[in-house]
C-alpha cells in the first residue's frame, strides 16, 4: 500500500536464503516545494545640478559591483509547502513560520494533521490539495495566492511510496507513482512561476530521496519518479536562472519522522548503525537546510542536489 512519506531500505541482519535481500523501510516527506521571493520595487532617485557635475568615485581595479538581493526580508516572504502537514513538509513550516514568513501548507487527506499544525502556528494557512490533479493544484494555488499576495518560496515536498518487487508493480501504480512524486512538482512549479518570473525573484526547493540519487532495490518507480525529481531541479534551475530564480533539490536519507512509528527500536538501531554518523536525520534537520536555500544569502547557489543522510550516500 502507499503511504504519504518515502520509504528507504536497509540490510539489517542475516536472515537466511531469501529471494532477495530487503531492508526496512524509511518514509520520505509527504509533499514539499519552496517557491522563490519576488522582487521588491526599487525607484530612482532624482539627481542634482551638482551631483551631475561630480566624477563618479573611481574603482578599483578588477572590481565589480556587489550583487543586489531581490528577495524581500523574511518577515514579507511568502512560502507554499506542499505536503505541509506533517512529517519534513511540517517541520519546514514551523521553521519558515519562526522565521517570520507566511505560510501556506497544502494536505492530500490528512485533515486533523493540518488543522493541529493550523492551532499550532495561527495564520498559517491549510489547503486541501491532491498534486498529481492539475485542476486540483490550480485551485489550491490560487487560494494560497490570494491569501498569501503571492508565493516567493515554493517548497515541494509530495511523495508517495511503495516497496515492490519490479515485476509485480501493476502499470497503475507505476503511473500513480509518477503522478504524485513528478508531476505533482511539474504542476506546482508551472503555477508558481509566472509571478517569480514577473517579479524577477524566486526559490524553488524539491524533495527527492537518496533513492533518486542511488536507487533502491523493490523501489524502482519510486526510485525513478524521485530521480526524474533531480533532473527537473537542475534543468529547471538553468532556464530560471536568468529570471533571478533558484531551483534546488534537498534529498533526505533515514530521517525520524512519525512515519517511523512501526519501527522497532531494534530496526532503528540497525539503520543508525547503517549510517556513518551513528544515528538517525530529524525532520528539523532537513527543515533548517531548506529555510538557508530559501534565503538571501543562498543566492548564488542553484541546480544543486543536497544530500542529508548522515554520509549513506557521498
């Protein structure tokens, strides 16, 4: 069956002849997306009689101009999260709503989850979404728009999972797959870049999985759907770039999340010890790293595949 966050797989001991060796599974975040922050107007200031006449302080050699930020401080960003609400797509809300911005979650199903993080941060807004729909992302967009004023940061963070043997993925559930993880990211970013593009400013993050970069054996249409995921951040990120617009990707490993419930605390042992640094991500973790890729000060870095996974993947 699908669940609403990634799964990853690991050897956790001898079992015996098997048909083939399988390794517990790991949820992925349920919907994310970081859009980017729109330009802030700038005027002319008028010149004077006598600044006309005044040289121009020389340069130093060699030197250049320092880049000027487009995007507006974090107390007038905006940022739409899809899959916001739970798991990494939650924790990156609480992190953007700390850091002043307004927020807008979009949640496929999970209606008591968004209305507890609504009480838990108030004015952060809750849409009901399904990301693979494109009139049901259009609507949600629009809502959010009109809420928000505008979407600067788009964080999509959308992803099913299922843990399946290659042969016996039916062509629905490989398409379904792809519906969600791909063209819910396809759809979000369309929606959300006119207003970028217009504005000359703009974040886009994705979540993808350490499966998108390696594959995963019994994950194969998830594994493709989420490395089809890099490959539009990086393509992506090359056409934008000239419109002022990053596109990054954020690719988590073994993160903790609720979606670990079911498992034991000698399967999360196994998997700590898996990892080079001992231990298991948190959702805060991941969230901490979108918040920077959203920021002013990430301006010059765009195209890029983040890996958090403790060192699983270099």
């Amino acid at each position: 069956m699908y669940n609403d966050e990634f799964e990853l797989t690991f050897d956790l001991a001898d079992a015996g002849p098997k048909k083939e060796q399988r390794r517990p599974t790991l949820p992925e975040p349920e919907e994310a997306a970081a859009a980017a922050p729109p330009v802030q107007e700038t005027r002319e200031t008028p010149v004077s009689a006598a600044s006309e006449n005044t040289p121009a302080p020389e340069r130093e050699p060699g030197s250049a101009a320092e880049p000027r930020s487009t995007a507006p401080a974090a107390k007038d960003r905006t940022v739409l999260i899809s899959g916001g609400d739970r798991g990494i797509g939650a924790a990156a809300a609480r992190a953007f709503y700390a850091a002043g911005c307004r927020v807008a979650v979009f949640y496929h199903t999970n209606a008591e989850a968004a209305a507890a993080l609504q009480k838990e941060l108030p004015g952060v807004l809750a849409v009901q979404c399904d990301v693979a729909s494109r009139a049901s992302c259009e609507l949600a967009f629009r809502a959010a728009e009109q809420a928000l004023g505008r979407v600067d940061v788009l964080v999509s963070n959308a992803g099913i999972a299922q843990q399946k043997l290659f042969t016996d993925i039916t062509p629905e559930e490989w398409q379904r797959m792809l519906d969600v993880n791909l063209t819910g990211a396809f759809n979000l970013c369309q929606l959300a870049l006119p207003g970028m593009i217009r504005r000359k400013a703009g974040r886009i993050l994705t979540v993808s999985s350490m499966w998108g970069q390696t594959g995963g054996s019994c994950e194969v249409h998830y594994s493709a759907a989420k490395a089809g995921l890099i490959g539009l951040t990086k393509a992506l990120a090359k056409e934008e770039g000239p419109s002022g617009i990053t596109v990054n990707c954020v690719a988590p490993g073994v993160i903790d999340t609720d979606m670990m419930a079911s498992f034991t605390a000698e399967d999360k042992a196994a998997l700590a010890e898996e990892t080079p640094v001992g231990r298991l991500g948190t959702a805060e973790e991941v969230a901490k790293l979108l918040l920077y890729l959203a920021g002013e000060d990430a301006g010059y870095i765009t195209g890029q595949v983040f890996g958090v996974n403790g060192g699983l993947v270099i």
